[in-house]
C-alpha cells in the first residue's frame, strides 16, 4: 500500500486499499479528495456496496463497535482521506456537537438506502 504524508491526511493511488474486509481497525477516514469504492467479498466473489467521494466517511464501525472491518475501501484513482481515532472524533464532537447530528444523519441515509435495494 502506497501512501504518502500529505498536508493533511494521506494520499491514496488508484487500487490502494485503505482498509480491508476482516482485520480490526480503530479509527475512521475522512474523505478529504478523490473517491473510494466499498467492497465486500460475498462466496468469493467482489461485490460493490458504494462509492463515496469528498466529505464522506468510512470505517466508521470501527470506532463504534469492537469488531472486524465488515468491509474493504480501495482508492478509486487518486484520494486524499484523514484518518480519524476516536479520541479525535469525540474532540471534535464536544468542540462542534452538531458534527454527531451530521454522522446520524449520514449514517442514517446509507440505512435508508440499503433499504430500498432490499425492498
């Protein structure tokens, strides 16, 4: 995995994974440039949950529950993403808290979705 310091957050090419699918994380991205595809592997095969592009997040799970990355990111072409801890993410909560209102509302959007395609 190829990346490099940028002047805030990573850099991320094309293919890169910046998480994958069964290892344990501990924070989320911020996706800052760029998109990212969200993959999960189903009998075998790939299959594409999402992409999300600048001012989206992801790996989010990580930081609210203590299991495996249910999921894959891979940079689609060129990204830049912020790598947010939990003690990062509940600063910034208390200095901003309508941030949390924005994470449920996100948050609460992708459920929506992910309901409709069932339904």
């Amino acid at each position: 995995m190829k990346k490099k310091a940028a002047a805030l957050g990573k850099d991320y090419q094309d293919g890169d994974l910046i998480v994958r699918e069964g290892e344990s994380g501990n924070c989320m991205y911020e996706i800052q440039a760029g998109e990212v595809e969200i993959v999960r592997d189903k009998d075998g095969k790939e299959v594409k949950l999402a992409v999300l592009g600048a001012g989206n997040f992801c790996g989010e799970m990580a930081i609210f529950e203590r299991e495996v990355r249910s999921a894959t990111v891979r940079a689609k072409g060129p990204v830049r993403a912020l790598t947010v801890d939990k003690k990062t993410l509940l600063t910034r909560i208390s200095a901003d808290p309508t941030l949390a209102f924005r994470l449920l509302e996100k948050l609460s959007g992708r459920i929506r979705e992910l309901d409709k395609e069932i339904g």
